[in-house]
C-alpha cells in the first residue's frame, strides 16, 4: 500500500537516466557517435511534473552527451551527467532547494542507485530493475525503464497529491493556447 501522506510531501524528484529513462542500452559507433532512446512518455512527465510545480534533477551515473542534449530540451537545469557517488549531488539538490530526505522521490535501476534511495523519502524502482533494488525500494514501476517507467511515477505521484486532473486541465491550456 502507498502512503499518501508520504508523498504529498515530495517537492523534489530525481531521476536516474540509463535504465529509467531509457532502457539501458545505447548504440556507439566506431567515431564514438552515442545514441539512445528515450520515451516521448516521459518527456510528457516531465512537463506535467513542472506544470504541478515540482523540482526536477537528474543524477547519471554515466557522461553521455546524448543525455545532456535531451535534459536540454526538456529543460531540467539540474543535471549531474557523469556521477558515480550519487549522494554528493543528492545532498547539493536538498541544499539548493531547501528540503529534507523525506520531500524527495527517487527513481533508479541498479546498485548505484541505492544508497541515495535509502535517504530519499519515496524511492521507486522501475520494473525491470536489479533485484537487490527492488527490494528496497516503496513503489515498484508496472513499466519498466524506457517505457513510460518515469510517466508513471508522475502520474502516480500528482494522483495521491490530488492534483492530477488540474494538472491535466493546464496542460490543455498550454497546448491550446501553444504556450
């Protein structure tokens, strides 16, 4: 069971790249050409999640210039592209936005992910994680990581914060209006 009450108060919410924001692999070619795919889904999430006014960053264990232009066009400021140890960007995001452990959701794939989803508030494994992820995490993702896995923690967490259907109604407005 979800706590409601636990995710009404996430005002931050950082996401991992490879693996849940696209399926983990990518193409390289010989001139070190890098290409991935990510889901216009989440790319949607993204725009909902702002629209409700919530913090967005991104914390990649892996430096990839295709991730850097994609976190561009989705205009997420905050990108640690390259981060190993992802607690220390972790704690510079509570730092710069003023909030505790537990007003912020996490969502990862792989054992770099854990030790920030054991601080983190609400931590949230997509579907085809690694086990040992799974198993720490409060909300396992019907999706799994490159196929709306991110979509649906937005829509999950805008559900339970009661906010959705306005966030919805917004973002009709801003298409309507192509604002």
């Amino acid at each position: 069971m979800i706590d409601s009450a636990k995710i009404k108060k996430i005002k931050l919410i950082i996401t991992d790249v490879d693996g849940v924001l696209t399926d983990g692999t990518f193409l390289q070619g010989a001139s070190n050409i890098e290409m991935k795919r990510f889901c216009v889904q989440d790319g949607t999430a993204v725009a909902m999640a702002k629209t409700a006014g919530l913090n967005l960053a991104v914390i990649s264990g892996r430096f990839s210039n295709a991730t850097e232009a994609r976190m561009k066009e989705l205009k997420i400021m905050d990108v640690y592209n390259g981060t190993l140890n992802k607690l220390i960007p972790y704690e510079e995001l509570k730092k710069k936005y003023n909030v505790s452990d537990d007003q912020i959701a996490y969502i990862g794939d792989d054992l770099i992910d854990i030790p920030v989803m054991e601080k983190a508030g609400f931590s949230v494994a997509v579907q085809n994680a690694y086990p040992d992820v799974k198993k720490i995490a409060d909300y396992v993702t019907d999706s799994k990581g490159g196929k709306g896995a991110f979509r649906e923690l937005i829509d999950l967490l805008l559900n339970k914060m009661g906010i959705y259907d306005t966030c919805l109604e917004k973002m009709k407005d801003k298409i309507i209006n192509n604002s």
